[in-house]
C-alpha cells in the first residue's frame, strides 16, 4: 500500500550548506576551508582525561538530566569569574546540552509557540531559521549594517511588535566575526526594558575575541541576564566539535522550561564526556590563550592571502574570514564562484548568501582559518597560483 500523500514541515529546506560544500571539497580532492571545525586536536589532558574516566568504573550509565553537578558547579565558578558575576547556580540554572545546536533547538520548542515572532539578525546561523518554523513560530529578519556587520537598532526596533516572543543575537558573529560592544548590549537592554521579549544569545565563539576586545556577554547585564538563555560551546573551546557538548546558562524559571524539552530530546549527555570537561575545565589556562591562538590564525592566514586577489573584511573574533572576489568574478554569484573555486582552484568555502533566509548575496565567501599552518599555507598557494 503506498504512503499516503503528507506536507513537508520544511519543503524549502536542503541539505546544509555546510555538508554539501564539505562533500563537494571530498569529491574534488580540495582542501576544505568550508565546515568551520579544525583540523587538530584537543588538548592532550582533556583526552587524556576521557581515557581515564572511559576505564572508570560506573562512568558509563546515563548521567543526570541537567548534567553531571560536579561539571555545572565548574561551569557556575567559571562563568563568574570570566564576566565579574554572581555565580550562576549550578542546581537550577545551568543546563549540559548534546552541543550547543540542541540547546538553541530546546530553547525556541521550549518558549516559542505558534504565531510568536522571532527577530532574527542576519547573515545568521542556518540553524535558526528552520527551528524557529518548526515551532509555528514566524522568524523576522533584520539585516545587519554592511561593510561592518552592526545593528541596525532603528530597524530592530521598528520590527519588535506585541507579538516577538524572542530576539536571537550571536556575539562573536558567525559568519563575520563581529562582536557587540557595551553600547550595544545597553542599547539591547533599552528596546527590551518594557517589553516581554526574551532573548537568546549564543555566544558559543566567546574566548574568540581580537586586539584587545574582551567578549561581553549578556550575563553581565542584569537587565537582559534576567530574560536570556545564553548558549556556550565546548566543541568549540577544546576544538572537539564531534563531540557534541555545549550548556545553556540561564535563570531558573527559564531553565525549567529547557529542561522540559531536553529531558524528551537527548536527556542527559555522555557521562564519561563530561567527567573529562569537568577536570580540565578547572584549569583557566587553555581558553584564556584563545584569543591569542586564533589572532595568530587569523593574522597569518591574512598575511598568506596577501598576494591573492581576495579582499579580506575585518574580522573581531570567532574564526572565520569573510572575503569579497569582486576583482577576481565580477557579478558572478557567490554559489556559482564558491562552487568553482572549490573544484578549479581546490579549496573548498561556503557562499555567504547561505546565511541568508532569502539568499541575498553580497559578493562575499566565509574561509575557516582553524586549520593548522601548513593547512593554511597550502590553501592560499593554491589559490593565488589559480
């Protein structure tokens, strides 16, 4: 008997972009510059640790819903010394999640119901959009101020109706490596002062700021804290992004609305995973040496490009590298040239339209510069002889 006919929750929806540029770069032979993860280790004690605690006896039963209390407790003494807080408490406001990508999926199924808007920035995360329909939600999207990624806070604020149940920022910017500043978040925190609104900041490349710029967080603003689920990422922190562990901070009226959702999703994440982040995570020294680690990613891979023809935009944290081709395809579109640079100059990187809900395009392709030196070197060799 065949199936009988059903609706797409999604008919516009493909394959990720990221997947098909990643699949593209493996067909071609290319070097992929496309996915952001990197292309080395984490560090040596924490895998290390895992070893121990994967030998551990009873480290391999389900761990509790919220996540282990001895890695919350770390993350609560963490939090409040990198941003000047009290102490978030780990028992009702700190919440393991399988990456931070199911913790932003829990939060919009958790508070975003059918007809609620939610205010999008873009260019944004492809994530977003998609998980905000399939709670009946309605995304709104607000354009970012070109050439330098800002708010545009007249349109914002023009675009917060009775109905905007969340407002969604990213700081460090995916895909532009802007940052918001003080004056932003207090800006934030005025538009939103008499309203309902809440907000959801994923702040996942937060130890990802340069030349000088600390990460400011909305934690650190009690006006916006008392309404915000703020998204961190260890894959990102421990460049371990396949092993899927990121938390979500946020009051406790709000994190048991999360914990409703992730008890059905995931419930609890690897035990032994979380034993071996609760170890390292103890010791302040690797992140705090990120922003200097990726600076130097960031400054060689601009020197290495240097000879190309690429023009390379400002970047103030995470680790992606915009860059317009104007001089080297005048008018062609970015799909078409990210597609051609990937199987004719063999490096693979991902159209910025992407990030766009309608596909606006800009000119402009995102390189990942998370890649070891000789990566690097090689990918802009192979670009400037092309």
């Amino acid at each position: 008997m065949p199936l009988p006919a059903f609706a797409s929750k999604l008919p516009d929806v493909g394959t990720s972009i990221f997947t098909v540029m990643s699949q593209l770069a493996a067909e071609c032979g290319a070097i992929n510059l496309a996915q952001g993860f990197p292309d080395y280790d984490p560090p040596q004690v924490l895998t290390e640790a895992l070893a121990r605690h994967a030998r551990t006896s009873g480290h391999h039963q389900y761990a509790p819903m919220p996540g282990l209390l001895r890695l919350r407790e770390e993350i609560s003494r963490k939090t409040a010394q990198l941003y000047g807080i009290l102490p978030p408490n780990p028992d009702t406001d700190i919440t393991i999640t399988s990456g931070a990508t199911e913790a932003l999926y829990g939060v919009l199924a958790a508070v975003v119901r059918p007809g609620d808007e939610v205010l999008v920035l873009e260019p944004a995360y492809d994530l977003y959009g998609p998980a905000i329909r399939l709670q009946g939600g309605v995304p709104v999207y607000v354009p970012l101020l070109l050439p330098d990624f800002r708010p545009d806070w007249e349109r914002i604020a023009a675009a917060l109706t009775p109905r905007t149940r969340l407002i969604l920022v990213n700081t460090p910017h995916n895909p532009s490596g802007a940052v918001l500043t003080d004056a932003d978040w207090q800006q934030l925190a005025t538009l939103l002062a008499d309203t309902p609104t809440l907000l959801l900041s994923d702040e996942v490349y937060e130890h990802m700021t340069f030349d000088g710029q600390p990460h400011r967080s909305a934690l650190q603003y009690p006006a916006l804290a008392e309404r915000s689920f703020v998204l961190s990422s260890f894959g990102k922190t421990y460049h371990a992004t396949g092993w899927k562990v990121g938390y979500c901070v946020a009051p406790a009226i709000l994190t048991a609305e999360l914990r409703r959702v992730h008890q059905f999703v995931t419930f609890s994440v690897s035990t032994p995973t979380q034993h071996a982040l609760a170890d390292v995570l103890a010791e302040a020294a690797h992140y705090e040496a990120l922003p200097d680690f990726y600076q130097q990613k960031r400054d060689l891979f601009a020197e290495l490009m240097a000879p190309t023809r690429f023009e390379l935009l400002p970047v103030q944290g995470a680790y992606f590298q915009l860059a317009r081709y104007a001089t080297i395809a005048p008018g062609e579109d970015d799909v078409r040239f990210a597609r051609r640079l990937t199987r004719e100059a063999g490096v693979a990187v991902v159209p910025v339209s992407a990030f766009y809900h309608d596909g606006t395009d800009h000119g402009l392709v995102r390189f990942c510069f998370a890649k070891q030196p000789d990566t690097l070197t090689a990918a802009a060799q192979r670009l400037h002889k092309w």
